[in-house]
C-alpha cells in the first residue's frame, strides 16, 4: 500500500512519515528562502498541513516529492507577499535611479518589531528621538526629512513622489533622489544617537568622541564620527548591529505607528510597571527591603532597563514580545505569581546559560525555572566582544553569564478569600507568624569560570544549552557560570554534553574523549572529529554539510564535526543525512555513499544524461551544477532528489532523480529516462523591420546574421535581443503561444516580428567618412540615413570609434543631454562637430588626414569636424601621430615634440629634418615612400615622422630605414654596403 494511500486512510504512522520525510527534505530549503529562520518549522509543518488536506480531498501526485516542494514553493511565495505588506511599499510613482541607493521599506528583512515597541516607546519618545537623530544629518537633507516624517504622521501613510514634491514646493525626481539620500543618512545618525548615549560608558574611544548624558544631540560632524568609528569597533560594532536594526524599524513601521489611536493607553500601563513617569528617564532602582514581589520585580526590570548596554528597552522587548506583554496585563490584573515568575526568566539576559537540571533536582519546578527573586537583587551583564576577524590565537571574550541549575521557591504573594469576607493578602515569610506556608531557599551554587575553546570545529557558529543567541567559533570565551549540566551544539546537528562540577572543573563522558579535552580542568576544549567529505564523484559546483555555510567549492573537503547527525548539502537535489560517531567515523544509510566505520566520507552522483540538442540556447546545464563549458550532450552525477534544467535563457523546466537514478517528470517537453531529451518549442523571430546587423533571443548566443530565424525554446520570458544591447520582452507560454505588451512586437501563431521605430541621422556637419548607430554595423556611407531601431540606449558612431549618446523613446523620437546633437524630442537626429584645424605644412607626405575622415585632396591646411575623443593624425606613409579632441572643441596631445596648438582648436604637426643624399647613385631621381618623387643629383632636406620609411629607386630597390624621435636614421646592418650615415639625421645611398 503507498504512502498516499495510507494517509488517505489516516495511517497515524504515514502521517510520521510525512512529517519526517517534510523536516529531512524540506528544513534546508525554509532555512535558505526564509529570512526569519524562527518560521522554518512553521512552514514544515504548513506543508504537511496541506499535503493532508489535498490528500484527502482526493488529489493524486504522481510524483510526491516534487507535489510537496511545490506545495514549500507556494508558501514561500505567501511569506514574501505578507512580508511585503507588512512593510507597507513605498507607492509606484516613485521611479529608481540607476544612480541612487532605492528606499530600503520592501525588503523582505525589514524588522517586524510590533506593537509592543510602541508600547514602550510610545509617541513622545519616539517622536523626540526622531526628532534629535535628524539634527545629525546634513542641513540640505534635514528639510526633506522632516517634511516626510510630519506629513507621513499627518496622513497615515509614507509620504513620498508627487504628494511630497507639492509640500516642498519642488519637482518629484528630485524629491525622490533627496528622500532616498535622507533616509539613509537617518538611518546612520540614529545608530549614531543610539550609540552616544548607551555606549559611551564601554566604549574610551566612544566616550572621547561624544559628550556624556543620556539627552545628548549630534551635529552632522559629530554624528558622521560616531557612526565611522562603530564600523571599526568592536565594542560599538555588536550594539551598532542592534542600533541599524531598529533604526529601520524606527523609519518604517515605527513611524506609522505613530498615528495609532490606542497607543497612548498601552504606553501608560507599560510605563506604570516599570515605575516611570511619562516623561522621566529610566535611572537605577534602589532595592527595598521587605518589598512586595511586584516591586521587586519592578526594580529589576528598571535595572535591566537602565543599562548602558545592549539590555536596553530595543532589545528587551524585541527579543521577548509576547512575555512583556503577559507581564504587563498579569501585573495590571493582580496576577503576580505568574508575572513574576516570567519577569525573572526575561531578566536572565540575551547571552545567559540556564543549565539542564538534574532528572532527579526535587526543587525543580515543573513549570518555570527562575532564580530566586530577593529584594537584594541585581542583574548586571557585561556585553561580548564582537567577533574578531584576525587569525592567530585566540581572542577571549569575556561573558558574564546567570544561569539556572537549581530552583528554589520564590517568597510569593497570594490573594486568599473566604465566604463573607474581603479578600486578604497573605506574604510568605520564615518568620511571620501571620502565614501558614513556610518556604525555605537553598543557596544558590557559586558562580564558576569556564573557557570553551571551540576554535578547531569548522561551524559557522555553536550554542550552549539555554541560550538565545549563538557564539563565534573564531574565538575562545570566558563564561561565569554556575554548576550544572550543558550542551554545546552545531548548527548542523552534532552535539556534545558536558558538565560543570561545583568546583568550577569540566567533566565529559570518556567517549567524547577524541573530540573533547580538558577534563578536570576550567578550560573545555572541543576539537571535534576530523572528517574528510569527497564529493568529487559529484557534478555540482559546490557542496558543503549543514552547519559549515558555504565556503569556497573543493571537491574534497576536511571538517572538524561534532558527534551527531548531519546532512550532506549539494547545490541542487536533496540532502543525504549521516552521522559522526564520538568516535569520529560516520555511518549512513544512503547507497550513495561510502566510508563506513572511517573518517572520510565519500558520495557520489547517478549519472543523468541531458540531451539538449532540441533547443536553441547558447549553453544548457542543471541547477546547482553552474555553466560548464557548451555541449549539446552532456552527463551530470546527481543526487536522488528536484532539479532543473536551465539555460542561458534563464527558462527551466523540473525533473526528478529517484533513486533508482531515473528522472521523472510531467513537463511533455521532456522525454527519456536516465538519458533526459529536451524539446524545445520553435519560434520564429522575423526582424526584417530591424537595422540592426544581427537580432537574436536572449540565450541563445550570436549565430550568423539572418532576418527570419527559427529558435527552439522553453516556456517563459524571453527577450528581443540586439548589438545595441535593446531588448524587447516577450512571454512564450507552455501551449506554444506568444504574449507581449510592446507595441514594436506583433505575433502569428508561432512567428514573433519586430518592427523598429524610424530614426534620421543627419551627419552632414561631420567630417567623418561614414557614420553609424550602434548595432546597425557600417553600410555605406551616406550624410543622411534613417535606421529603424528598438526603445532604448543608442550611439552615434564614428569611423574614428568617437560617439555621441542618445535614446529612442517608445514614441519613436530621441531624447539625448549633449550639445552636440539636435532635434530632442523629434525623430530626425542631427550631429554636429567640433571645427579642428590641422596644419602639415612642416612635413612632406603627399597627403595627411585625421582618423575616420578618409582622404579627402590634399591639403596642407585643412578643418575637419569631429566628434570629442581620441584621434590620429594620418599619413601616407601609414605613420600616425595621437591626439585628442576635448568637448570645448580644443585638442590636447601626449608627444609635445612633434605636436602643437595644445588647448586650441588648431593642431600644427612638426616634421624632424632628415637629409636624404643619392648622388652616388648616378640614377636621376628616387622617392621616399609616401612623398613625392625627387631629384636624384642633389641631396633633400625631407620634413619626416618618426617611424618606418624606405628610399625607392628607379632600378626596382627598396632601402627600408627608420627615423627615430631625435630624428636619426637606422637601417638593417645587412644596408651597410648601400646605406651610410646610422644615427645621424643624414641618409646616404651610396650605389
């Protein structure tokens, strides 16, 4: 009987099935889509949730495992749009610039801190803090800032675009790129405002930048100053984290938050628990003796809020939301027991231990560990040091830590009442004599300090038991502790217990012995066991093991793990679960893999064969393995589990390898089982309406021009490709049919054509040989000529590489910024040059010219109009001198011997005098290659460049020689018997 038929049947043991089968396959993809990893589970169990529900309403997955990632696919989808909405998007008329930072309210990470920080804050402080932290921007940005903030709380929603622009009285782009500069610049300056006044106390380099006082404000400087310095600190770096995190809290949800009605009631009974006054700050308590529960717990939690570090109110509500507010409504209501009890779990830090108590502990509770809460009692917390990025030895992080190994009854307050009487108030005491309950408290244990040194594991982080957060491996550190049993896990699963004696010591089971040392010592070591995973039998291009992250691709890899289970993480497919024995093997149970009972595991792939010879993209490959080089044919080893076939299209289409090494599918364009054939759908793109030199699909390479082509494809979007980089999208849906929005596309069945927009180009005031527009390659040359190009970014070209920059817009005219074009907003395109005079008068070539512009008559002194950019004064000896054309239409040159006129627009090229004598030939005449012919029976002063020469004579010899920048001459020594004068400046043909 299948596993579906099973759960149809409601088999308790296939629904663990399913569960099992969700968390093995589908925890990893959760962990790596969800930006809150607190929701995987969540979603794990949604997935199984559904799964059932479809089962039973009668839905029939041929493939279940592909049906249930599915299933995980469409609920990530419902968290981002959620996410999204929660965010409240900025509205649409708020365009990007390529050129600034977009606002940061759609990101998926924003933080969600709900009501309950405006219960504590409230509309004041938030207001006030607001208010201080925009004095720490620049005084142009401070204008814009303060009218999106009033006008948000005005309206009820983020005021942006347009609705802005007519507050300030100024246009909308610019009121977008000033807005988007302004919030980010808030954002600093509220991490640098929460930083100078909680941090200075921690921090001397902090404290020299800032004044003291818990009120202080920051000018632009001083607040610039403050948050450079916490990007270097590491001190300041950990709280400036948690600063950053509620400053975007603080600009978006926080911010609309500000116009709730109810919030000001909420506010009052938090700020009623904590003993404060609407508008006085939190200060140290002082402890009284004898006091009810309430108001020690009350001091507590002032002490807790009081502290200049990172236990500040941010973090102490954002880290325990729902427990602040039963707090707040049991002590309201009277229930203290139960609010007291919760009040000494918060108090218990973000980074502190409760140790797991002894099974057989007779004072554990059975419903809330708690140390005792005495009138005398404080909680002080030192903050870690962030992470340190330097290699070496180890850096110690201190960490003062409160943990939890026994529990004693705490002196309760208890509301008794009788028949007929008021209720009365009874306090439990050793000593009164008005109580009938007498609680005795055991002393607490001493605190221990312990170092765990946990440098050796290759985890991207580790935890101990009770903790809320986690801590670097990079380093060693420093806990102050106290007695009891713990636990230090991977993220990847492995674990290893320990426990601290009453003496401060670390003992371990014996069989952890290869992984743990220290024994009987303060100091735990764990070294984990050292595991070499060779993937090399694999075809992706990365493959790690949970808990590792990603680091760079080796196809064989040594880790040191902790004992336990793991999973093998390829790039695409499915993880393979083993383990890591104390002893430092590992076992599995997948086909896949071997090394058994040893410590180096290997894996290997199912070879899966994928025929992409029916499709017409440029390269074909399969998720996870990258892009190897092009072939039509080609084997990949894959592990049992999804995949895709994807292309340089960026169009896919799923599989499944089972385990038995085949591929399933239910696309029809796929065909084949351990051999998997793709089809594509052909596609015809008709282009004869482009004046592109070629049109293309993105994806599918450059095959050689044609105006009608036929490319086979995938379902999905696509786009319109040409040399100009200007695309035109289009849909190819999986029926085989084409959808497009673009006016420029028309469509026919299986036939897409494209139909330019008509643009002129007139360059008759340029002096170039041909001109051209990008992508439309070189026809021949015409002063006026009309192209028909797509929307989008276009240049005018020239022969010499110059170019002018324009864009057609989707109306079919050009827009351009240059002053060296005409006709913005119409469809006629006119190019005008820079008038550059060039005077050869001081060499003797028969003609020169100027890069791009042909060989006009020639001319000694000759004006050409260019375009701004690089050129090269031509010969006809095919010699070349470099110069430049600047946009103020002057030149500008690197050879200054030989060139003149800089920052003109006149250009003089001076030839270097080189004598040339053939006398002794007796012949009549000879010339130099690219002069005149001469007159053989006198020597000639010839005006050269440097570079290569010949001297041609009558008879049919060719002397070739040099000039070099002095104005030497230089010739082959085989010459010697012809030539005379080497390094001088005079030639001698000597017969």
């Amino acid at each position: 009987m299948s596993l579906i038929d099973r759960l149809r049947d409601n088999d308790e043991d296939a629904r663990r099935e399913l569960f099992e089968h969700c968390q093995a396959k589908l925890r990893p993809f959760f962990a790596a889509k969800l930006p809150n990893l607190s929701d995987v589970d969540d979603c794990v169990s949604e997935v199984v949730a559904r799964a059932l529900e479809g089962i039973r309403a009668g839905q029939e997955p041929e493939v279940l495992e592909a049906w249930l990632h599915g299933i995980a696919r469409n609920i990530t989808f419902e968290r981002y749009k959620a996410a999204k909405r929660r965010t409240d998007e900025l509205p649409a008329e708020i365009t990007a610039d390529p050129g600034e930072a977009p606002l940061e309210l759609a990101a998926p990470d924003l933080p969600e801190l709900p009501s309950e920080m405006e219960r504590l804050m409230g509309k004041r402080e938030l207001w006030a803090l607001l208010g201080a932290a925009a004095e720490g921007i620049s005084p142009g940005l401070q204008p814009i800032m303060r009218a999106h903030i009033a006008q948000t709380v005005e309206r009820g929603k983020l005021a942006v675009g347009a609705e802005l622009a007519k507050r300030l009285e100024l246009p909308a782009s610019r009121v977008d790129r000033q807005l988007a500069r302004a919030r980010i610049a808030m954002r600093n300056a509220i991490v640098a405002l929460v930083l100078a006044r909680t941090g200075r106390d921690s921090c001397p380099a902090l404290a020299a930048l800032t004044p003291p006082g818990r009120k202080v404000v920051l000018n632009p400087s001083a607040s610039s100053a403050v948050f450079k310095h916490s990007a270097s600190c590491p001190v300041c770096g950990p709280l400036a984290s948690q600063a950053g995190t509620y400053s975007r809290w603080a600009l978006g949800p926080g911010l609309l938050g500000l116009v709730q009605e109810d919030e000001e009631e909420r506010r009052r009974m938090l700020l009623a628990l904590f003993g404060r006054g609407a508008d006085t700050a939190a200060s140290a308590p002082t402890a009284v003796a004898g006091g009810g529960l309430i108001d020690r717990a009350r001091s507590l939690v002032m002490e807790k809020l009081s502290t200049p570090q990172m236990q500040s109110v941010v973090q102490f509500v954002n880290q325990n939301p729902d427990l602040v507010r039963r707090t707040a409504v049991a002590v309201v209501g009277g229930g203290a027991v139960v609010s007291a009890a919760i009040i000494a779990i918060l108090l218990a830090g973000p980074d502190d231990i409760i140790a797991e108590p002894p099974p057989d502990d007779p004072h554990l509770s059975s419903t809330v560990r708690s140390t005792p809460v005495t009138a005398s009692s404080s909680v002080t917390t030192t903050p870690p040091v962030s992470p340190s990025a330097s290699t070496g030895t180890p850096k110690q992080v201190p960490v003062a830590l409160v943990p939890t190994t026994t529990t004693t009854t705490a002196a309760v307050a208890a509301t008794t009442t009788t028949a007929n009487q008021q209720p009365r108030t009874t306090t439990a005491s050793t000593t009164s004599t008005s109580t009938t309950t007498t609680t005795t408290s055991t002393p607490p244990p001493q605190n221990a300090e312990i170092t765990i040194d946990a440098t050796s594991l290759s985890y991207t982080s580790f935890s101990l038991s009770g903790e809320r957060n986690t801590r670097d491996p990079k380093q060693s550190h420093r806990i102050a502790t106290r007695p009891g049993r713990y636990t230090l896990s991977a993220p990847g699963g492995g674990s290893v217990p320990f426990e601290v004696t009453q003496t401060g010591t670390v003992e371990y089971d014996h069989s952890y012995d290869t992984v743990l040392s220290g024994r009987g010592t303060s100091a735990l070591v764990v070294r984990g066991a050292r595991v070499t995973v060779d993937s090399s039998g694999l075809s992706y291009a990365n493959a790690t093991v949970s808990g590792l992250g990603w680091p760079a691709p080796a196809p064989v890899r040594t880790m040191n793990l902790l004992p336990g289970g793991h999973f093998f993480v390829p790039m695409g497919g499915s993880q393979i679960a083993f383990q890591v024995t104390p002893a430092g093997t590992v076992t599995y149970t997948s086909a896949l893999m071997g090394g058994s009972g040893t410590s180096a595991l290997t894996v290997r792939g199912l070879p899966i064969t994928v025929d992409s010879t029916g499709l017409d993209y440029y390269n074909v490959s399969v998720t996870g393995v990258g892009w190897p080089t092009p072939a039509k044919v080609r084997t990949f080893h894959l592990v049992p589990g999804n995949h895709e076939v994807v292309t340089s299209g960026a169009t896919e289409v799923p599989f499944t390898v089972t385990e038995a090494g085949i591929a399933t599918y239910s696309s029809p364009l796929l065909s084949g089982t351990s051999t998997l054939a793709v089809h594509g759908i052909p596609v015809t793109l008709d282009s004869t309406d482009l004046d592109y030199s070629t049109v293309t699909i993105g994806g599918a390479g450059w095959p050689a021009p044609a105006k009608i082509r036929t490319f086979r494809l995938l379902p999905g979007n696509h786009d319109v490709l040409t040399p100009a980089n200007t695309k035109v999208p289009f849909t190819l849906t999986a029926a085989g049919t084409l959808t497009h929005t673009s006016p420029v596309l028309t469509s026919s069945a299986s036939t897409l054509a494209v139909h330019g927009l008509p643009i002129t180009v007139d360059s008759t005031e340029l002096d170039y040989a041909s001109v051209s527009v990008t992508g439309a390659g070189w026809p021949a040359p015409a002063k006026i000529r009309t192209f028909r190009l797509l929307p989008g970014k276009h240049a005018v070209l020239t022969g010499a590489g110059n170019k002018v920059d324009f864009e057609v817009t989707d109306a079919g005219t050009v827009q351009f910024t240059s002053e060296l074009l005409r006709g913005n907003g119409t469809a006629t395109l006119k190019v005008q040059g820079l008038p550059i005079t060039l005077d050869v008068s001081d060499i003797d070539y028969t003609n020169a010219t100027v890069s791009g512009a042909g060989w006009p008559a020639p001319a000694k002194i000759r004006t050409f109009r260019l375009l701004p950019g690089p050129h090269d004064v031509h010969t006809s000896a095919g010699i070349k001198v470099g110069f430049t054309v600047t946009p103020a239409g002057t030149v500008t040159y690197d050879v200054q011997d030989l060139l003149a006129g800089a920052n003109t627009s006149t250009l003089v090229v001076r030839g270097l005098t080189v004598t040339v004598d053939a006398t002794a030939t007796g012949l009549s005449s000879f010339t130099v290659l690219g002069l005149a012919g001469r007159n053989a029976r006198q020597p000639h002063d010839l005006g050269l460049l440097p570079g290569a020469h010949a001297v041609m004579l009558p008879d049919g010899r060719r002397l070739p020689f040099t000039v070099d920048t002095a104005g030497h001459v230089g010739y082959d020594p085989g010459l010697d018997a012809v030539l005379a004068g080497r390094g001088t400046s005079s030639l001698v043909v000597l017969r």
